[in-house]
C-alpha cells in the first residue's frame, strides 16, 4: 500500500480541528497498521510485485561412524577419514501468491538423482502443494561430498555391505532435503530481492583447444528483509568443484563451500546459496590443495561482495516457472563392441559393457535418456535457465547470445546428472567430457550430433514468452 496518512487531508487554523484531525490521523495509522498485519497474514504482499521468501537449510555431513565414500575420482581407494566444514541442503522458497511458489534446492554433492528428486518432489507436492514443475535442484558438483548412488556406480568398488551403507546415507540425506524445503516454506515473509554481476577469474578451459571458451561472470541475486538485514545470497560461477583432487579423504564442498561460509561470515544470519553453472570442461587454477581451494572460495566471495556494494537492480514479480522434458539420443553401439569391453582389462569399461549387456538382454537397450530443462523467471528482472548433467560453457555463451534480454543466469547439475552434456564443437572435438566420460557415467557412448539442437529446442520452449 502506498496512501500517505502521516498528513491530514484536511487543514484547518482551528486548534480543536486540528486535534481532531490529528486523532483521526492516529487512529487511522492504527486501523492501516492493523490492515497490514492482517494482509501479512492472508498472504499479501507489503508493496506491488514484493515477493515473500522463506530461507531453509538442512545439515547432510555424513555421520563418520560409518565407512563414507566420496564421490568424483575413480581413484580414490579409501573412504572418508574426516571433515574440513559441514556440508548443506538449502533450500529458497519463492511466493507471488499463496498459489504461486517455486522452491530452489542447492545441495552441496556431485549431483542428485531422479530417484532422489522424485522422493522429495512428491513429499513437497503433498505437504505444501508445489508442483513438479515449480521446484528445482542444483548440486555443487563438489568431488569431496559423499558418493550419490547409483551416480558413477561405475566407478566404485563397494562390499554389499558398503552399498548398503551408502544407500542408507542417501536416504538419510534425502530427508534432510525435505527438512530444509519445509523450512523454507515455513519461513515465508515479505523481501526486496536485487540482482548484479561481478567476475572472478580463476576458471580455466580444462580441454586447452584452440577454442577454449571460459566465462567468469558471477551472477549475484540478494534476499533482503524490509528492514535492510541481508536473508540470503544466491550467485552463480561456472567451475569445477575440483581444487581438491583424488589424494583428499576430507569432506568439504570445495572452493563452493569456502565462498558460502565466508558469505555467511560477512552477513551472520544469512544464508548462502551456491548455484553451480554449465562447468563441465571448466576448472579451477590453481588446484590440488586446501589452500587453493580456500584461495577460491575467497575470491568468489569478494566478487560478491563487490557485486552487494555496487547499486543494484530490483527484482520483483510475477514469478513465472516452466518445465520441458526431451530426450537425448546416444549414437548406436555395435553390440559386439560391448561383448568385447566386457572381457577388458579395464574395470571401468568392463562395468560398463556389462550393464549395458544386462539392458540389452532384459529387452530394454539403452538407446537415449531423458533430459529436462527449466526455467524461473522473475518478471522482466531476471531468469534462471536450469539444465540437466554436466553441461559444457558452451551453453551457457550461446543462450545468452540468443537471449540478451533475459539477463540470464545458467546454471548445470540441475535435476538429474547423469552424463556429460557436450555442444556439437565437443562432440566434434571428442576427448573426455565428448566420449570416455561416458564409460564412468554408464553409458553406451556418445550422443548424437543433434544434442546441443535437441537441447536448444528445450530451451527455447521454457524461455519463449
């Protein structure tokens, strides 16, 4: 509401009329406050466009009592020993209306699955009524978080009894996803939300072709209270969560966690929100150590803060969420070449071959795989484009491209991540993130030259006004 009762609108030179008119003004401030209590409470917004935001946050640092495996480098040969800070389920509760939500979950792992996804996605639709489409999940992509299975199964080396361990982990962490969503949701209250842009630049190419696109832009989206307090700030990089490499044995979420933590350190009481980009063939520099990987978060965090210094663009309603779900084709595999990778010296294509053989045989070869996009846009503001597995930079330089009105942020490890999502400059090129990436994702190999295409088409239809 934006009527004026601090003056009368009525003057007059009488001193009993103006006491009366002070006394109605009084009461009038009274009744408006009374009103405002009462919209809060109907779900109102405090000012056209205001949105409410709920904040939630779960702790899913596995329980070391138990063996916990890490997730990301075949070579790891030994589970976890320690911890070097908690790892975070968070989740971003959006409302235009009490019947127009979209949630944002952030997950500090190498990536969810449609198993898990699915689970939380249906809790949520039950307890709060938020469709499927109105809720989205983004993994930090973090090689330092526990394994997600059946993510990369390929590559582990379980006992039955490890499996089970980590199957009951995953479970653990799924609930605590739920806890963080229904926090959110319970949080609920008016917020003035602003947007800007900053850059860190210690992402690399990690292919070194003669084309080696990077982007070090970091998008920064700040949740305020109406009073000013600083509630929550979400940004964006496009980089590896691998400054820490095989050789670590400690949980942590890598140059993501160390920028969250440092966020959280400069506004106590607010929650930092990492949404990881299309990082697929982007790396940090240097790597290797914790150093380096604290070196990063701090950078990242003072892009931040440089962002949260500078004036800012207000972002206000409507919200408007979509979601379109393709599928992406795999070029055909001889079967002969899998009989022949199932004898390999090689444990990884060997596993590989063997799953595919299994699909084969039970009369369901695996031929494409299902792919979804979303999109959240807060009116003319600002849009988030989310994408499924691990996406090449290419992506994220190409929809801008296409859509330089949007003011886009692009994000990766959305949803499900289950394979490496090269561009058709990738695919062409081949190499690890076009082709052997496929072997620890189990899959048959490569995709077809209409990927990116097939992609596009997707995302045109979520972003198309």
């Amino acid at each position: 509401m934006s009527t004026n009762i601090n003056q009368p609108a009525i003057k007059t030179s009488d001193g009993a009329g103006t006491l009366w008119w002070r006394t109605v003004a009084t009461c009038v401030r009274k009744a408006m406050g009374l009103v405002c209590i009462f919209c809060a409470a109907v779900g109102v917004s405090a000012e056209p466009g205001m949105l409410k935001v709920g904040i939630g946050r779960a702790d899913i640092t596995p329980d070391m009592q138990q063996p916990v495996w890490l997730a990301g480098y075949a070579a790891r040969s030994a589970p976890a020993t320690g911890t070097l800070h908690r790892i975070w389920a968070k989740a971003l509760a959006f409302e235009e209306n009490p019947g127009q939500c979209a949630v944002l979950v952030t997950v500090d792992v190498i990536g969810l699955t449609r198993e898990i996804t699915d689970v939380v996605a249906e809790t949520i639709h039950k307890r709060h009524g938020v469709p499927r489409a109105h809720l989205v999940f983004n993994a930090s992509h973090t090689h330092s978080g526990p394994v997600i299975w059946p993510t990369l199964s390929v590559c582990d080396a379980f006992t039955p009894q490890e499996r089970q361990q980590t199957i009951r982990q995953n479970r653990e962490m799924t609930e605590r996803i739920i806890a963080a969503v229904d926090m959110a949701m319970a949080t609920r209250a008016p917020a003035r939300l602003a947007t800007g842009r900053g850059t860190a630049g210690f992402a690399i190419n990690r292919r070194k072709r003669e084309v080696a696109p990077v982007d070090h832009t970091v998008p920064v989206l700040r949740v305020c209270a109406l009073d000013g307090a600083v509630r929550a700030v979400v940004f964006n990089y496009a980089c590896h969560c691998t400054t820490l490499t095989a050789n670590n044995l400690m949980v942590n979420g890598d140059y993501a966690g160390f920028a969250m933590l440092e966020l959280e350190s400069t506004w106590p009481g607010a929650t930092a929100f990492f949404i990881q980009g299309c990082a697929a063939d982007q790396n940090p520099e240097p790597r290797h150590t914790e150093a380096c990987a604290r070196q990063h978060g701090q950078a990242l965090a003072a892009a931040v803060r440089d962002v949260m210094s500078r004036p800012m663009q207000d972002v206000t309603g409507p919200l408007n969420m979509r979601l379109v779900e393709t599928r992406l084709t795999f070029a055909p595999v001889p079967l002969a070449r899998m009989r022949e990778e199932a004898l390999d010296t090689n444990r990884f294509k060997q596993k590989r071959a063997q799953l595919m053989l299994e699909a084969y045989c039970c009369g369901a070869p695996v031929t494409s795989m299902p792919y979804t996009v979303q999109a959240l846009r807060f009116g003319n503001a600002l849009t988030f484009l989310f994408l499924n597995g691990e996406v090449v930079i290419d992506y994220t330089l190409r929809a801008r491209r296409e859509f330089p009105d949007d003011n886009l942020v692009v994000a990766g490890y959305c949803n499900d991540v289950q394979a490496y999502i090269p561009s058709l400059r990738v695919l062409k090129e081949g190499g690890y993130e076009a082709n052997d990436s496929m072997i620890y994702y189990g899959q048959p190999g490569p995709f077809t030259d209409d990927v990116e295409e097939t992609v596009f088409r997707a995302i045109r239809d979520v972003l198309t006004r």
